[in-house]
C-alpha cells in the first residue's frame, strides 16, 4: 500500500482540488493574498499526510506529521470561514468544503489517537 491509496490522503487531495476550482472565481485582488494563502494550506495538509507515511516507523515523527496536516486543515477552515465572510462563495459550496474538511479533521484526529492509518 502507498500513502496515495490511502483514503484520508484522496479526501485531502479532492478538498485541495474543490479549493483550487473555487478560488479560480476569486477577485483578482485576492491572487497574492486569500488565493495564495488557502491554495497552500489545502495543498499542504496531502503532503504532510505523504510525509506522515513515509515515517509510519518512526510513531513520535509520524504523529508529528499528522499534527502538521492537522494544523494546515486548520488554516485552511480559517481561510474558508474568512472567503465566506467576504462574500466570495456561496453558503452551498462553503457548507460542502466544511463538511468535507471535518470528515478529514475526524480522520485525522483518530490516526493521532490511534497511532495508525484506521
């Protein structure tokens, strides 16, 4: 098995990708600023979640990685409550990419607890 068939790591990667569609309707303005910092963040939480699984072995690096991926979920759900407060996307595509990021959140809450990839 590879971290890429991994279904949390899917999630994260259809979350970033929802985000990169999304913010493609963005004001221009925004481009170096909201746009750039969400577009990291999401992308972010997939490669810390790569890392994670390349340090399964290691369990205080791989729960460090997974803290990491956490800690990007987290400021991409700040970045998202911040687009919808500006009126940059719609209460239906807000509502989808929030639930979506929680799933991830649950997921990512019962690996740290866990200590395993369940």
């Amino acid at each position: 098995m590879s971290f890429y068939e991994l279904e949390v790591y899917q999630e994260a990667c259809a979350l970033d990708l929802d985000i990169f569609q999304l913010t493609k309707t963005w004001p221009k303005e925004e481009m170096y600023s909201l746009t750039d910092q969400i577009r990291r963040s999401s992308r972010s939480i997939g490669a810390n979640l790569a890392e994670a699984w390349a340090k399964r072995v290691y369990p205080a690096h791989f729960k460090s990685k997974l803290t990491d991926a956490d800690g990007e979920l987290q400021e991409t759900l700040h970045w998202l409550m911040r687009a919808e407060a500006y009126g940059y996307s719609t209460k239906a595509d807000f509502s989808r990419l929030l639930i979506n990021a929680q799933q991830i959140g649950r997921r990512l809450g019962g690996m740290m607890k866990s200590g395993d990839w369940s």
